[in-house]
C-alpha cells in the first residue's frame, strides 16, 4: 500500500476546494438567470431584482474565488 504525497496528485486539496466552490459558484448564475425568468414570467419586480442582486453577489464571489484559485496554483498557497 502506497501513500499519495501532495507532489504526486494532480492537484491539492486546497486546489480541488476552489475548483469545486467556482463550479458550484458558475452553476448558481446559471441558475439565478432561470428564476429572473420565472420571476418576470409571474410579473414580480421585487423577486427579479432579488435574483438579480443574488446573482450579482454570485459572480462576485465567484471572481473571488478564481483569484484565490490563481495564487494558490501559481505559489502553491495564498
């Protein structure tokens, strides 16, 4: 039985974090643009202006994350 050290996987743990928490992050705005649409269909400005602040707060947390991503890839840690 062999043990998988940090230099012989494709990727960290910390790395395999971010890249699952940006997809997830892509996934929601994807989502949020179905609700704007559900949401305008039923004729509720409130709830579309709801959605598209969540959305928002989506892609800004998603770019976030994509930086850390970055650093972490480049230097191996932030």
């Amino acid at each position: 039985m062999s043990t998988t050290t940090e230099t012989s996987r494709a990727l960290s743990d910390l790395e395999y974090d971010l890249i699952t928490v940006l997809k997830n992050k892509s996934e929601a705005v994807k989502a949020y643009d179905t609700y704007i649409k559900d949401a305008q269909d039923m004729d509720s400005q409130p709830c579309v202006e709801l959605f598209r602040k969540l959305k928002q707060d989506e892609i800004k947390a998603a770019q976030e994350v994509r930086t850390h991503l970055q650093e972490v890839m480049q230097k191996g840690k932030m």
